[in-house]
C-alpha cells in the first residue's frame, strides 16, 4: 500500500517539479537580462555621439579597475579591435570573448554575459560605431546574489510542496483504506 502511495506521487512531483524550474527560469531570465538596461542606453547613446564626432571625445571609464567597482564603464575600442581607453581587471586588460565584435559588426550590437577575469562577470553590450565599437558594461554581482537567493527561495518552495503533497496523498489514501 506504501509502495503503491509512493509511485503515485512520482507523476505529480515532476509537475510540480516543472512548475517550479520554469518559475525560476522566468525571474532569473528577467534578473539577469534587465541588468543589461543602463548599458544598452549609453553604448548606443555614446556610439551615436561618436559618430557625430571627429576626434574620440572620450575619457570616461579610463584607469578603471572594473574587478573592484560595480560602476558602469566604458571601453572604446578602434576599428581593428585594440582598446583605446584604458581599463583593466584586477590588473590586466581584459580579453573579450571571441567572436563579440564580429557580431557587432554584423548585427550592430552584441549582449553578453562576460567573464572578464576570475570571479568578474559583467553584464555588456557592445555597439558598432563608424570608426570602431564601444562596450558599456557593469559588474553582475548583486544580480548573481540575487539569483542564488531566488535558488533558495524557490527550492525551499519546491520540498515544501512536494511534502504537502505527499502528506496529503498518504492521508488521503490512509482514509480510503
């Protein structure tokens, strides 16, 4: 009779499983790609200005160590790739990953998530601009925070069903018996 209780929460622990990984797609989705919102708006704003502009007219950003802030930056790099303005992470230029200004050449703006260095990962949008590209990008790490609370929240959620659940079945057929 156990065994029997037991096989038939199997079903319905994987919806309720289901339903729960697919909540937390949602809101992670949502975390992670709002918090490419401010850097979309000035990359594109700072790309239009650029164009509009003979020299690079661009100093912001510059001798920033993006490792140990979670400010906005900025990166202009020339129409070849190499980096003009000056900005490191936890002490060294970052490499950007390969193909991300391809892609922006191509479609005129990439987003990515970018693991600029050990335990940097930036939210960044890179834009195409008539002499080369700028990249705008922010640290992640409040919106990684967030997301391993949200792992939290919804696992405890998840059990927390699943053993009402399977109390109720057991009640229930317990009853019936």
């Amino acid at each position: 009779m156990r065994s029997k209780v037991l096989i038939g929460l199997i079903p319905m622990v994987i919806v309720i499983t289901f339903i729960y990984l697919a909540m937390f797609l949602v809101v992670q989705q949502n975390y992670r790609l709002s918090a490419n919102d401010p850097q979309i708006q000035m990359a594109e704003d700072q790309a239009n200005n650029l164009n509009t502009t003979q020299g690079t007219g661009f100093s912001y950003g510059q001798n920033m160590d993006i490792a140990k802030t979670l400010a906005t930056f900025t990166i202009v790099y020339d129409s070849t790739g190499k980096m003009i303005t000056e900005v490191v992470a936890n002490g060294k230029a970052p490499t950007l990953p390969s193909g991300v200004l391809t892609n922006a050449k191509k479609n005129g703006q990439d987003r990515f998530t970018w693991d600029a260095a050990k335990g940097v990962r930036i939210a960044a949008v890179v834009v195409k601009f008539d002499r080369g590209y700028i990249l705008v990008g922010r640290s992640i790490k409040e919106v990684d925070k967030r997301i391993g609370d949200l792992a939290g929240i919804v696992f405890i959620s998840w059990l927390l069903t699943v053993v009402v659940y399977g109390f109720s079945a057991a009640y229930t057929e317990r009853r019936k018996a």
